[in-house]
C-alpha cells in the first residue's frame, strides 16, 4: 500500500511494486486473493486535517491517486465509524493479498521455471575465494557452489551478514496484531489513522491526543478485513529484541484504539492475537543493494512492515543487479553503502 508511505521516492518505490503484483496475479497459477479495493485514512482533527491535506497535495502533485473525502463522505462510506470523525483520505490504488498464499504461488512458479527450492537446510557460513568474492554457501546438508547470494533474512541478515564480514544495521522491531471473530462486516477496506503515519515514522512535529501507553508502544489504529469475515487490528511498535511474545498490555492498547474509532467493535470477540518481528532499519529505508566489499553478496532486507508490499519491486531490482541490468528505478537511497562511516 501507498498510504503509509512518504512522499517522493517512498511512494514511488510502493506503486511500482503494486503494478507488478497485477503482472503477478496473471502470471502465476495460484490464488493470492488479491484484491484492489483502496485504503483510507481517518482523520480526527483540524489540526491532523491540515497536515493530511498537505500531504495530499504533494502526493497527488506527484501523480498519485489520492483525494481527502469530508465529514459526510467518510461516514457515508464506513458507516460504523465514530461519529466526531471529521474526515478521511482516500486511497484508490491501494491493494491486498493472502501473504501466505503470495509466497506459495511464487514458489510454485519458481520451481515451474527451473528454480530448486531447498527447504530445512540450515546455512553455516558463507565461503569467499581469495578475491573475496562469494564463492560457495555451506548448509548442514552441505556445500553449494554459487557467486550469488541475496541475503533476504529479515530481521536475521544481520547475522548472516556476519559471515562474510560486514555488519548490517537492522534492527527487530515488534509488532502485534489482534484477530477478530467472524463476524458482521464492520468496514469494507484497509483503514488506518492518521496518527499511524506519526507513529511509524516517529514525527515530531505532530502529536495525538492519547494516553501514555498508547504513545510508549507506538500504537495506530490499523483495521483490515479478511476474506473469511474477520478482521486484523494493529497496530504496535517496539523494540524488545527477538522476543514474539505477546503482551497483555499492548492488546489493552489495541483494543482501545480500535474502539476508539469503531465503537461497534466492543461488541465482537477477539480469538487470538499474535506478534511478530519488522526488519527495522534507521532511515525507514530498506537495504536493496550489492555489497562492494564482497563481490557477489546482495541485500534484500529492512523493510520493517513492507515486506510483503515492496516483495515484487525488491525481486525486480535485485534480478537486474545480479544480471547487470539497468535498475528501473533509481536505488541509491536504499544503497548499503549509505551507513559507511565517514
């Protein structure tokens, strides 16, 4: 999706990656039950109503399908909403998918087109010859010989980047995430708040009217259907390690802010909740890139909770470096060389 994402290089990064899924969806075999039904943002005050037209305006003078939808608009579009909301944003060209089955329907395609898939086969080290280049992967199951690796481990390539020598500043950045029981349709699309863009991206020029707790945990309202009648409710950020555990605390939190904007939701079940880890990395930016100091060793990592949004955009990229391409786009803002110390 476009609708957390920056103006400028972020968003065009997001909307090339959204064109490709649809070449995705026609190319492989397999149902990711991709749907493109747009997002919206709510707005809960004059104050956050004029940073979110702001912000409009520059994505829209960029050519991106955005509009800002008043009081009626947005309440007639999602009934269920609070009623002191005074707006929203819509996103038309925002899209969703099944991530599980995405990344099922790409390893069947990838094995149609002569791709081997090695699973349970854990990786020791990577060799270098005496250039320093990659020269062979070494896995419990043994040696494979390759001058190509792409370390697209998530919140663990900095430990594979510690193999070959180099240290990769992504971080684990938790989040969790509540599932509802099916139930009657409380929203039609993605929803998020406003403040969400505050909350990830740590602004300081704008502040929420919220609670201590809300603030420490970095939690926005973030509401998504499922095809199945239920519906996921984030969203929270924090830097606990590699712990996956989740925190009564923060589900209180959730569970509050969802209220918060849909009232009707003190009504209906939570049946899980689950956390996970985001690939974090300092300038929100993600690495795609080569690694100069060793030859034939690439990055495809730190794209925090983008992952699965900017997978077909980082799948081009690094294709057309491995292969000597021209990029599509430009990649210096997520080159590995951009944290070198001076």
């Amino acid at each position: 999706m476009i609708a957390d994402k920056q103006p400028g290089f972020d968003t065009q990064l997001a909307y090339r990656s959204q064109q490709l899924f649809k070449e995705i969806v026609n190319d492989i075999d397999y149902n990711i039950e991709y749907t493109q039904k747009g997002s919206i943002y709510l707005i809960e005050s004059e104050q956050e109503w004029e940073v979110a037209e702001n912000y409009v305006k520059q994505q829209v003078a960029d050519g991106f399908p955005m509009r800002m939808m008043d009081r009626k608009e947005i309440h007639d579009d999602e009934p269920h909403i609070a009623d002191d909301i005074i707006g929203g944003v819509e996103i038309e060209c925002d899209a969703a998918c099944d991530p599980m089955a995405m990344a099922y329907g790409l390893a069947l395609a990838a094995q149609k087109n002569g791709a081997e898939i090695l699973t349970f086969h854990a990786v020791k080290d990577i060799k270098l010859d005496e250039k320093g280049a990659v020269k062979s992967v070494v896995t419990d199951q043994g040696e494979i010989l390759t001058k190509a690796v792409v370390n697209c481990a998530g919140v663990w390539a900095p430990h594979v980047g510690k193999m070959v020598g180099i240290d990769i500043p992504i971080l684990p950045r938790q989040g969790q995430i509540l599932v509802a029981e099916s139930t009657i349709p409380v929203g039609k699309r993605k929803i998020v708040e406003f403040g969400y863009m505050m909350a990830k991206f740590g602004s300081s020029d704008y502040k929420r009217n919220v609670s201590p707790e809300i603030e420490k945990y970095g939690i926005a309202m973030v509401f998504e259907p499922t095809s199945h009648n239920n519906f996921l409710i984030g969203s929270s950020r924090a830097m606990v390690g590699y712990d996956t555990r989740v925190s009564i605390e923060i589900m209180r939190g959730l569970a509050e802010r969802a209220i918060r904007f849909f009232p009707i939701m003190k009504n209906i079940n939570v049946i899980r909740a689950y956390a996970g880890l985001r690939p974090y990395c300092p300038d929100h930016f993600p690495i795609v890139s080569p690694v100069e100091e060793v030859p034939g060793f690439y990055i495809a990592a730190g794209h925090e909770g983008d992952g699965i949004g900017l997978g077909p955009v980082t799948g081009k990229l690094i294709s057309q470096m491995i292969t000597g391409e021209e990029t599509e786009l430009p990649v210096e803002r997520m080159s590995f060389a951009r944290f070198k110390k001076n």
